[in-house]
C-alpha cells in the first residue's frame, strides 16, 4: 500500500522554502532549489508533498547508497551477446525526465554520482557507455536537493547549478510549533481525513500554479530592471552571468504567480535574496549570506535617480512652458503693434478723403 503524503499547504511557517519549490513548479526554467537547514524543519516533507499538487508530476528520489548503475541505467552486455542486440536497462535518471529529481543529504552524495547529475543537468541528456556502446536519453529534471550544512559543504560546481538556495530554521514561534505538532498527530491518526482537510486549499494552490504557468510568457520586464538586475550582481561581486538570468526568470515567474504580467522593484528584490547569496564572491569561511541593506541601498540608489531624472525633466517642462508663454506675448504684441498701424493707416485714408 502506497504510504500517504502529507499535503504540501498543510505545512506551517517556513515560507521562503514553499514558495521557492512552488516558482519552481511554475517554471522549471528556473533551474531547482536548494534548501539547507538543520533536521526537522520539514525540508524533505516539502519537497515530498509537492507531488500531491499537480497531477502528472512525481518526485524521483537519489538514495544515498544508490550505484552508478542505478542512476544512469545500465546496458545488458549478456543479453547482447546472446540475442545479437543491444538492451538498455533504464536508470533514475531516465525515470526523472520531465519529472522533479530530489536529492537529501546532497552534500553527502558520492563524487561519481555528482558527475552524472552535473552532466545531466548541464545538458539535458544522460549519455551510458559500456564496452564501446554508447546510448542517450533525455533527462530534463527540476533538481532539488535537501542538506543539513553542519554535516558538510555541496561541491561548487554542484552548487552553482541550483537556480535558487534556500536557508531555513526551525520556528522560533511557540504558537506555530503547537500548530505543527497538532497536525503532524492528526495526521498519523488519520491521514484519509487530514487530507480531507486540505484536499480545498491543495486544489487552489493548484489551480493557482496553472494559471501562473499559462501567464508567464505575457510577462514583461521594465528595461530599467533588466539594468537593475545587472547593477546588482556587479555591485555584489556575483561570479558568472547564470545568477542574472536566474534573477530575471525567478523575478518573472513571481509576477506571475502573484497574477501579475509586469515585473516589479519587489519581484527583482525578493528574485535577488534567491538566486545570489550562493554565488556571491566569497572566501571558504564565509557563508555566502547577502546583507539586506546593500540591497536596500541599491534600489534607493535607484529611487533617489529617478527621483532626481523626474524633478529634472519637469523644470524643464517649465522652462520650455515659459519659454512658450514669452514667445506667445511677444507675438501678441506684434499682432497688436500691427494692428494699431493698420488703424492708421484707415484713419488716414478716410481723412484724406
């Protein structure tokens, strides 16, 4: 019997998690997440209940003792050479194609195994060799991985492919923890009827992500935040240009989400906070945490110049208005100086006559 899977908006606090897997179910161009935290703050859970919200897709899990085999499939040398042709037993990796492929304890995944993923991620295709035979498949995942940073560090080159990064911890809120222990219970009790519960709230979320995904190609981004979104990754020191088209496709997938099709200052801000930190110029004793006010101080930047450009170009909307009124009296008073000659002339005639 299938095990139940607690459902996804059932999950309390913990929001930069949820809504991070959410963008990525959106837009799976975003390129996955990762989510690093101490045990028992529901990452695995998240992850795991995002299968129960849209239909179709399922979550494919790397175990931590998988082999090789197991994840890039195999190919049948014995039944070859028996039969004269080649068969290809298929691995997780081909199971995950157009799938979510999620890794816990990714900082703990063998070396060999990390190679295949990055291959496999970087192309969208996992290629098996064996004895001279080669065979491809397609393996277009949306990776998220899960891992707790006291037990280790995610090699960069695996780090880098994660579109998003998030750092969570257990809830400090008494009130909320309550609430979490009361449904965790109410859940092994009788998990039919809890899920009876959310069964309204699932359905929405769902119907919300779909309406998310037909928007985002009406989506537009501002010329003045494309710059943005460069200015800060230049200002912070951000290794590569991935982190400014990860910033732009997360800025745009959250107006979407929000029912939005133009992207604005607080899309960027908040695209920003997911997409950076990790890939911040840093050194190994650093965390890679990005300090909000540098961030703040950038957009008032930005403010503050517009504000100046705004102020600049009404002056001069005055100026040129003066300017037009000085020139409209000068010409009535011409008209008027005209006038008065072409009276006297008439006066003058009449006189003489």
């Amino acid at each position: 019997m299938k095990p139940k899977v607690y459902p996804f908006t059932a999950i309390k606090g913990q929001d930069p998690m949820k809504e991070a897997l959410i963008l990525n179910l959106v837009n799976p161009a975003i390129g996955g997440v990762l989510i690093r935290g101490e045990k028992g703050t529901a990452k695995t859970t998240a992850v795991r209940g995002i299968s129960g919200i849209l239909p179709g897709r399922k979550v494919v899990e790397i175990p931590m003792n998988a082999t090789e085999d197991r994840v890039a499939g195999t190919i049948d040398l014995e039944y070859m050479l028996k039969n004269k042709k080649e068969r290809f037993e298929p691995g997780l990796l081909k199971e995950a194609d157009g799938q979510i492929l999620y890794v816990d304890e990714i900082n703990l995944l063998e070396d060999h195994i990390v190679n295949l993923l990055l291959d496999a991620a970087a192309t969208g295709v996992n290629t098996v060799e064996r004895e001279g035979i080669s065979v491809s498949h397609p393996s277009r995942f949306v990776l998220i991985g899960t891992m707790n940073p006291e037990e280790g560090r995610l090699r960069p080159q695996l780090l880098d492919r994660f579109g998003m990064v998030v750092d969570i911890t257990g809830e400090k809120d008494p009130e909320v923890r309550v609430a979490i222990i009361k449904d965790r219970m109410a859940f092994e009790k009788d998990p039919a009827a809890f899920l009876r519960k959310y069964a309204k709230s699932q359905r929405e979320l769902k119907e919300k992500i779909l309406l998310a995904q037909e928007m985002l190609d009406e989506v537009s981004l501002p010329d003045e935040l494309l710059l943005k979104a460069a200015e800060i990754s230049i200002a912070l020191g951000v290794q590569g240009h991935r982190a400014d088209l990860s910033m732009i496709k997360t800025a745009m997938t959250l107006a979407a989400f929000r029912g939005e099709r133009t992207v604005n200052a607080d899309d960027l801000k908040k695209a920003a906070f997911y997409v950076l930190p990790h890939r911040m110029r840093r050194s190994p004793l650093e965390k890679g945490e990005m300090d909000p006010a540098v961030l703040e101080g950038l957009f008032r930047e930005n403010a503050s110049q517009n504000s100046i450009n705004e102020q600049t170009k009404r002056k001069q909307n005055r100026e040129n208005q003066i300017g037009e009124t000085r020139c409209t009296e000068k010409q009535c008073r011409a008209t008027r100086n005209r006038e008065k000659q072409k009276a006297g002339e008439a006066s003058g005639i009449s006189d003489a006559g």
